[in-house]
C-alpha cells in the first residue's frame, strides 16, 4: 500500500443529500441481465457528476494544485476603486495595477493627498491591506514547501501519493493534496466500479424453509422438508452477559425444528467469485444464536451494568473451520442487517479479507463490487464522512483482518470479523478493537442430518438412508465438519490429511498440542485445524470462553496412541486430565478411556481395583490389571458400527478396543488377555451404561463381538470376563455386585439359551470397582 494511502481523508461534507452509494460503470453482472437497468437518479445524477471533466489527476504537478486560488487571483487597484469608492483616482494608466503595487508606492499612483488618505483610513483599505498580508505569507509557505517537495522529488500527486516522508507535518499544504488525492482516487475507483444488477434483490428477498424433526417413525429419515419461514424458531436466554439457547432439554423430544434454509436464486457473496455456486444458506440454532448476540448488542439488551471489557459494536466471531461461519454466519447477518433498521445502518459492507468487499446500499437496494485494499479503504471511509451510518462483516479466513485503523471506519459504525481460532488472522485487529468474543459450535449430528436431508429432499427415502450411512461414517472419521463430509472428494482429501497430521506429528509438535483441553488459540504452522475442534463455555462476565478438544472420538484415539510415543506419560496424562476436568460432564468419560494404555497410569490405580463381591458365595478373584498389570493393551483401535460393514478381524492381545457404537451393550471398552489366562476385562465408564443388566444384553454383547472378530458365536461366553466399573468423585459409585436377570422366560431354545447366560454370569463374571481422582495423575507425575 502507498504510504500516503495512510493519510488520504476525504473531503469536509458535512452530510449527503441521502445515503446513497457512489457507483461506477455498469456491468451485465455474474448471471444473465438485459442490461437495461436504470440506477436510481440520485444515485446517477452523483456519478455523472463526479466523472465530469477532472481538474486534477494523478499526473498533475502539486505546484500548480497548491498555488491554486492565490497567484490566480489578484485585486486590480481600478476594480477596488470602482467598488469601494464610487471610481473616484481611477485613470486609464492605472488599469493594470495591482493592489499590491498601489500598498508598496501608494504616491506613485494616487497623487490626490486628500482622496489617498481617505483610502487609506478606509476600513475595506485595511481589511484588503490584511488578506494581501496574509496570502503573502500564506503564498511564501506554499512556496517552501513545493521547494521541499521538488528537493524530494515529488513533483506530480502520483508522486505525493507515494511519498513516505513526514516531515511536512500537518500542514495546509498537506491537508490540500492530501484532499484532491482522495478526489481523484475516488473519481478513478468509479470508472472500475463493478455494480452487480439483481444481486441485493436476490438476497433481501431469499426464499425460507425448514427442517423439522418429526415425532412419527413414518417420516423416513425421522425428518421433514417444509416450506416458508417455521412458526417457532429457537428460544435463548439471558447468561452471563450473553446467550444460550434455552430449555435445552425439550428440543430432545419432536416435533422440534432443526434448520432453517435461505435460498438465494443468485447465490450469495461468499460463492459470488468462487467456481462453486451456493444457493442455500444453512440457519442451525448456532447461526441464529451468532445473530441474536450480535442484535441483543445492537439493542443494548444486555444491559450497561458491570466493567466495560468490549465495545458492543465490535464483535469477533470464532469456530472450527469448515463448520459454516463464512457461509452461514456471514450470510445470515448479511440477511438480517439488510432487514435491520435503516436509519441505524444505511449500508452494510461484506469483505472477504483485504482485497474484495461487497457494499450492499439499502437505500438504493444496489450491490456495488470494490476489489483491492486502498480502493475499499477509501470507498468505506468516504461512507462514514459523508455521514452515512454502516455495518462491516469480514470474513478473515483468507488474508486475515483489515488495520483496525480503517475498520470499521467510524465510531458510529458496527463490524464483525469471522475468523478461524488462528490467532494469527485477527490478533492486531483483535488489541485494537476489544471486540465483544462470540464462540460458535460445530453443528451435532442431527443438524448435519438435517442438511443432509435437505439436499437430498428430491431423493427416494430408500436412497437418503443408504448415503447417509455414509456421511456418517465420514463424520466418523474426521467429525462434523459440513464442508468436508457431503462431498466424497473433500471427504478424501480432509480424511488424507488428517492421517497425514497424525503421522507426521513429533516431539517438535508436543507444545502445539498443549493447547488440547486449553482455551489457548493456535497457529496454523500445526495441523490443529484438522484435528481439533472449539467447544464454548461460559467465561468472566459477558464474554464467551471456548475449550480445544479432539474433533471426533477416532482422531482422539489416534492423537492419544501419537503422543503418548513423543510425549512423557506425564504429559499424556496431563492432558487427559485437563480435558476430563474442562469438559461438560457427557464428554468428559469420553477422555479418559485411552489412560488405561499407559504404564503409569495403569500402576497408579492398580491397588485401588477393589472387588465387587456377588450375593452367590465364591472364590474371590484379584483384578487381571492387578495381578498382570505389564499385559494392560498398548494402543487403543475405535470399532466402527455395524452398520458400516466393517471387515472382520482378528483378535489382537494388548489392544484396547473402543466401540464407536453408542448403543454397543454393557461395556465402552475392553481388551483382551492371551491364554492362560483367557480373560475379556471390560471397562465401563459412562453412565449412559448403567442400566439394569439381563441375559438378553449379555447375549446382545456375545453376538457383537462375533460380528466384530473371526471368532464362533458364542466365543465370550468360553472366557473369563473381568468388569471394571470406573466413577469419578463427582459421580456415585457402583458398590454392589450387578446381577443378570431372566426379565422373561421365552420358551423353547431361546429361553435355554438366556438361562445358560444367567449361569454364566454368577460364575464366570468378576466385577470391580476404581475410582479416578486427581491424586492418581499426582502419583504418576511424581506430586
């Protein structure tokens, strides 16, 4: 950028006539236009007047722009006579003198004692005699500088216009070519101007549907595509300073609405100057949460009370990227602002990093196309001296934010910047603005199901099902990202790279990863983007704080089994913790299963395994982790669900298997330990498990591990099983032996079969207790 870019002002207008937006040549925009289009005529009479016949470009010498209006224009001594004193001393042979001239030898021209002393005496006389004085030394100043400029070697505005040197400070010959510089600039910014006709109809006027999650089993994929806006949408409430959504608990329960679609028939701004062209923006509770802030903020619904920690109108708007902030979130606050009050916001300003900004004029309803950092700079700050009110939503994923000292360009004006938690895209914008933080969340499984059903609305419900058995598996694989999990291609590469990620992690990258279970930002040197996610959380009072977590449970297993060979166990374990003790209750048992693969961590709770004794008197057994603790498993393999198909292996020692399946009976993992011992020691560590055990669940669990392994049906049920039930201090224990029940006594084979199963559970079936607590990490780091 020019360094005289920094202080190009616009030009003392007090205010506009009405806010409209200076626009330049036309052009048949994106998708197919007649080209007869009319710009409005306030809108036309401006431009027609701004491209007129320039005074001054770029190429004109600052001598002449700065010396304009004083050696120009020079009072003649007739003409003052004339005016002033009824032309009384006017002779012919005076006609051409200066009053200057007539100041410095008044005898020379006026011979009359009597008529020059009046002259003299004259108030006009003395005020003349003052602004000759005064454009003398004003002309003298001018002089200097247009000799300092020339000894620098600026002797044209393009050349001021790159001109570093400061040494001119603040003065009026500045402020002058500092003044035309922004004219012609703008003048030259108009001739390119890409005015997109159809485009802000499009988007004011986008069509509304909804997803709902229907109550009866009928409805195919358990949703339904409706039309128009839905009745109801999301409620939130009032937390901290900020909002959540409220009364969480009933949307568990359909008929509850899912998303909300916006379609576009002309796309919308971040597809505009892509090759893929997106019609449909998707409105999760997430999206609608982000707009809520930012309006409750407009408002001042959240009161004045308490410090002052962020502006209100300054907001910055973090998540995982992929998730939709750009797409959904920015054109969702475009749609809503554009409907937002007009006399708060005339224009709203959409940029896509530096170099590309759409300014939408809601007073003309035009969309006008400005490319490159200075154009947009000086086009925006232009807006705000004419008095025009705006709002800027950024979108930083590119390039990053603009300077804070241009955006937004007015204390009156609003701006969101919608970033990646890549620190290195907002930080400078971030200390100068004290942005009001808002965390968005990846979207859970049903709202990407309901997405998916939506694009898939004209689909046979047969075929919906079979796909979607894929989409899950991809979110299996590298999480709920909307962006890579639709499309099998993005689906490869993300899923390519994040084992690539994996991989190629080493020592070097340990610190990096300390930001797991942190709210720390990152920096994109790493791979965090592809293996982690944000999940917010309240923070101080009024702000939004956010935790780093493994984005889905597979890739947690992967960068557990990773770390724990570059990291001490110390480290590992470290961060396990921290992530246990900063997630929300339901994710914090997801953690701590890949603990039991590490040495330390198995020594440490060894001796507290304590046995459940059964009401059946018999044998007392000692945990196989107590007794054999060196054949704990070694790494951790996540078993994908049944309904994926997944090929059949075998049984492998000294692994620790994790069943990807929610519904998977009884256990959240187990391992296996080679004869003599011939033992299955399971893990139960989620409460979700606890349920009143039958003998149809213990068949349910024998059936899966034969679906899973190259092993008979009923191969459990010849092994020893050792159940290991963990609780935290927080939760409540498991003290008693767990009995399997005959619920019913089927008849026939069936019914032998569970009665079998009863048998084996009284005598084959050990069951202990373990409670995990902070000391245990403290024993294994040495505390």
């Amino acid at each position: 950028m020019p360094a005289r870019q920094e202080r190009v002002r616009a030009g003392n207008r007090k205010q506009c006539p009405a806010p409209d937006v200076p626009h330049g040549g036309e052009r048949q925009a994106m998708l197919e236009s007649d080209g007869n289009s009319q710009q409005p005529a306030l809108q036309r009479r401006r431009v027609e007047e701004t491209l007129q016949q320039p005074k001054w470009t770029l190429e004109s010498p600052v001598r002449d722009i700065l010396l304009e209006g004083s050696l120009a224009v020079k009072l003649k001594l007739n003409d003052f006579l004339r005016g002033k004193f009824c032309g009384m001393g006017v002779v012919e042979s005076n006609e051409s003198v200066l009053m200057e001239e007539f100041a410095a030898h008044p005898t020379r021209f006026i011979d009359d004692t009597k008529l020059l002393d009046t002259i003299k005496t004259s108030e006009s006389y003395n005020l003349a005699r003052c602004v000759m004085e005064w454009r003398k030394g004003a002309e003298m100043i001018t002089m200097r500088d247009v000799a300092y400029l020339h000894g620098k070697g600026v002797s044209t505005l393009k050349q001021w216009w790159e001109f570093e040197d400061e040494g001119m400070g603040g003065t009026e010959s500045r402020q002058k070519l500092d003044r035309v510089l922004h004219e012609v600039r703008m003048r030259t910014i108009l001739l390119k101007t890409q005015v997109l006709e159809g485009l802000y109809e499009s988007v004011y006027n986008a069509r509304w549907s909804h997803v709902m999650e229907a109550a009866d089993v009928e409805a195919g994929m358990g949703l339904k595509v409706k039309e128009g806006k839905p009745p109801q949408s999301w409620e939130y409430k009032e937390e901290g300073g900020t909002l959540e959504i409220h009364n969480e608990k009933k949307r568990l329960h359909p008929p509850r609405l899912r998303l909300m679609v916006l379609s576009s028939e002309r796309q919308w701004p971040y597809s505009w100057s892509r090759v893929e062209g997106i019609t449909d923006c998707y409105v999760t509770a997430e999206v609608e949460r982000v707009w809520k802030v930012v309006e409750g903020d407009l408002k001042g619904l959240f009161g004045t009370d308490g410090p002052k920690i962020f502006k209100t109108w300054r907001h910055l708007l973090i998540g995982t990227s992929g998730i939709g902030k750009s797409m959904a979130a920015g054109s969702y606050l475009l749609y809503q602002l554009l409907h937002y009050d007009a006399a708060k916001f005339h224009v709203v300003v959409y940029c896509f990093g530096r170099e590309l900004a759409y300014v939408f004029d809601k007073t003309a309803q035009t969309v006008s196309e400005y490319k490159a950092e200075d154009d947009i700079m000086i086009v925006v700050k232009d807006l705000a001296q004419r008095g025009m009110r705006g709002y800027v939503i950024c979108d930083a994923a590119m390039q990053g934010a603009p300077s804070p000292a241009h955006f937004p360009p007015s204390k009156s004006w609003g701006m969101i910047l919608v970033s990646s938690p890549d620190r290195n895209q907002f930080e400078v914008w971030k200390q100068a603005m004290h942005p009001r933080q808002i965390i968005m969340n990846c979207p859970d499984a049903i709202d990407v199901k309901a997405m998916y059903v939506w694009e898939r609305r004209d689909q046979p419900v047969q075929e919906q099902a079979e796909c979607w058995k894929m989409v899950e598996q991809h979110m299996c694989n590298v999480g709920p990202i909307p962006l890579c999990i639709f499309s099998e291609a993005e689906y490869v590469e993300r899923f390519n790279a994040t084992e690539d990620a994996v991989k190629s992690m080493s020592a070097s990258d340990a610190e990096r990863y300390s930001v797991i279970g942190t709210g720390k930002l990152w920096h994109f040197e790493g791979a965090s983007h592809q293996l982690l996610r944000l999940d917010r959380k309240r923070g101080d009072t009024g702000c939004e704080a956010f935790l780093n977590v493994p984005i889905c449970e597979k890739l947690w297993l992967q960068i557990f089994d990773k770390l724990a060979t570059i990291m001490g166990e110390k480290d590992v374990l470290l961060l396990v913790w921290r992530l246990k003790e900063s997630c929300l209750p339901e994710a914090r048992e997801n953690y701590i299963v890949p603990a039991f693969t590490l040495w330390g961590f198995v020594g440490a709770i060894q001796y507290k395994l304590k046995e459940l004794t059964p009401p059946e008197w018999r044998p007392r057994r000692p945990c196989a982790l107590r007794v054999w603790p060196s054949d704990h498993p070694k790494k951790s393999v996540l078993l994908l669900r049944k309904e994926y198909n997944p090929a059949k292996v075998d049984i492998k020692y000294g692994v620790l298997y994790e069943p990807e399946d929610e519904s998977f009976p009884l256990l959240d993992a187990f391992f296996f330990l080679k004869p003599p011992q011939n033992t299955m020691v399971g893990l139960q560590v989620k409460t979700s498990k606890r349920k009143h055990i039958t003998a149809s669940i213990v068949r349910r669990l024998s059936e899966y591990l034969a679906e899973y392994f190259n092993v008979r049906k009923t191969f459990a049920l010849d092994l020893l099983w050792e159940i290991i039930y963990v609780h935290y201090p927080e939760s409540v224990p498991i003290n008693r032996w767990q009995r399997c029940d005959l619920v019913q006594h089927p008849h026939g084979d069936e019914g032998k079969a569970e009665e079998i199963i009863a048998a084996f559970w009284k005598r084959q079936v050990h069951q202990y207790n373990v409670a995990i607590s902070p000391e245990d990490l403290h024993v294994v780091c040495g505390g």
